[in-house]
C-alpha cells in the first residue's frame, strides 16, 4: 500500500506527463498547420473531372465550324498595343491571333525569353501522346524518389518517398497547379533532360523548352496552333488537355483570363500562365493561351521580362481585352 505522500508524488508525476503529452502533441499539430498555411498560401484548389479521364464524358471547347470571320484594323490595335507597353515595349514579346481569318500580329516575336511554367506545356503533350498510343494509361503509377522534389511550394513536394502517383495525378498537378515536382517527375519517366529535349525536337516542339531555359513568343505561338489544330494529339487528348488548361488555379487568371472576362465574360480560356520571381532570369510574368469566343478562337501570347508582377498582370489584361473586343462583331 502507498503511503498518502507516495500516492500525493504518483498523482503529480501522472499529472505532468499527461499534460506534456498533450502539449506536444498540440505543438505538433500547430507546427503541422503552420506548415499547412505556409506551403498553401492561397486556398486550395480541387479539379473536378471523371476519374479517370475520359475524352467521350468531356465537352468539346471551341473548334466550331460556324464561327464568323472576322478581320481586325491590325495598324491600329499594334498602335494601341504599343501604347499601353509604353517604354516597356522592349521588355515584351506579344503574337496575338485570330485563328479563323489567319491575321495576326507581333510585336517583338523572336525576343529571346524564359518560358518559365509554360515550359510545362510540352511535358502534358508529350504524356497525353504516350497514353493516346497506348504505351501507358491514366492509372499506371510512378514511384516517388528522391532525385524528384523540386521546390516546397510545390503540393507535389510533400509526397511520401516511395509513393506511388498515377499519370493522371501528375497531369492535374502540372497543368492545374503548375507543379514543378510532377514536371521532374515526368522528365525523369521521358529519360531525362536530353532524351525529353530529343522527343520535343523530333514533334517540332523544341521552341519551348525547361533547358535551355528559353522561348520566344512565336515559339509559344507554334506550340499553341499545334494544339489548336490537333497537330501534335488527336481530338480527344486535345480535348482532354484543354480541359485541365482551363481548370487551373483560381490565382493564375489575374491574366488572360481577367482580360478576357472584361471583354466576352462567356468566352471560354484554356492557357498556361509563366512566373518566375526574384531569380536570376529576371521577373517574368507570362500568359499565353486559346480564348473560344461566340465571334472568333483567338490565340494570345504575351510574355515579358523584368516587369513588377502587378504591372505585368495589368498590361497583359489590358492588351488581351482589347485583342477580345477587337474581334467581336
């Protein structure tokens, strides 16, 4: 029998550890969330597709054989265009295109640029070619190693070593969060840097590529009429990969997609928007995608170097509605 001091000092002792217990396990649970809100700064994003992909439940976006052709004052939309750049104009590299007339216009299309995330593009083209011709499915898993993580603010980045992600996981994460560890993960399954490079070279993709790290708007352009014209997919893979690109991340449509709102908001967006911030290309601010309007399919590319995020994103909405109203009876 315990003495009544004995039970006393028992009492205490069990009291402290239980208390340190659920103080550290509150601790972790609060450096958990901490991480929680630091990783995922901007609120989470779910894409709701048929699981798993499938083109005959997808709607079809754009390609429609009874738009109207339209043919835009092109001497003044460029002069319109160059006033907005205004002393910035050398920073820019800008294609702009009505797909069912052909006109188009440019201004400084062969600048040399980084691609940043829009390099991600020819990743989804070239996995979406590989389960169009059966050599893999949605489902078929990579494991996670070591040599994948890119960066934390990647959602990817925090998969368990050994985990094993389906192509279609990687797909959404690429194209829906721009996830640059599912971009590592699908470079390495293509052979890695060279082999990919030879693969984008021998589909004529090589314009757009993660190293070298550069592109030019006219490259970009090319990328997007092949995808538009089914070029480097059938209709169904195409139809599968505008359906992630319209899906992506509600941040990424401060843009194309804010420009494009102003001017048709009933027009449909599909792109892929580039950022790089603070590094030692500059800061890039890009956007570049397919806009399907009751009047016109216009493609949009505008890309730039060492321009304030802010100012960037107000540049590229002001050119992209007033391209959008310009076609537009």
């Amino acid at each position: 029998m315990f003495t009544k001091i004995q039970k006393l000092i028992i009492l205490v002792l069990t009291t402290l550890i239980i208390t340190g217990g659920v103080m550290i396990i509150d601790k972790m649970g609060q450096l958990e969330k901490g991480r929680e809100r630091e990783d995922k700064s901007v609120e989470e994003f779910v894409i709701e597709i048929s699981e798993p992909l499938n083109p005959n439940e997808n709607e079809p976006i754009g390609l429609d054989t009874d738009v109207k052709i339209i043919e835009f004052d092109r001497a003044k939309i460029t002069q319109e265009i160059t006033n907005i750049l205004g002393d910035s104009a050398n920073d820019y590299g800008v294609v702009l295109t009505n797909l069912n007339s052909g006109q188009s216009l440019d201004i400084n299309a062969d600048q040399v640029l980084p691609p940043a995330s829009i390099s991600k593009v020819p990743y989804a083209i070239l996995t979406l070619k590989e389960i169009e011709e059966g050599k893999i499915s949605f489902t078929d898993t990579i494991s996670m190693q070591s040599h994948h993580y890119a960066y934390p603010s990647d959602d990817l980045y925090y998969t368990p070593l050994g985990e094993e992600l389906t192509f279609q996981t990687l797909l959404e994460s690429l194209l829906v969060d721009s996830d640059n560890t599912a971009m590592t993960i699908l470079e390495d399954y293509f052979g890695g840097n060279i082999a990919y490079n030879e693969r984008l070279n021998t589909l004529g993709l090589a314009g757009v590529t993660r190293f070298p790290h550069e592109t030019t708007a006219a490259d970009v352009t090319q990328m997007f009429q092949g995808i538009y014209s089914n070029t480097w997919l059938n209709k169904d893979s195409t139809n599968i990969l505008y359906e992630l690109m319209s899906k992506s991340k509600p941040q990424f449509s401060d843009r194309i997609v804010e420009g494009v709102k102003l001017a048709d908001p009933e027009a449909k967006v599909v792109h892929k928007i580039g950022q790089i911030i603070n590094d030692d290309y500059g800061e890039t601010y890009h956007d570049a995608g397919l806009v399907f309007a009751e009047d016109s399919d216009m493609l949009i590319v505008i890309l730039n170097n060492h321009e304030v995020p802010n100012e960037a994103a107000q540049t590229i909405q002001k050119i992209t509605e007033l391209f959008v109203e310009s076609n537009q009876t």
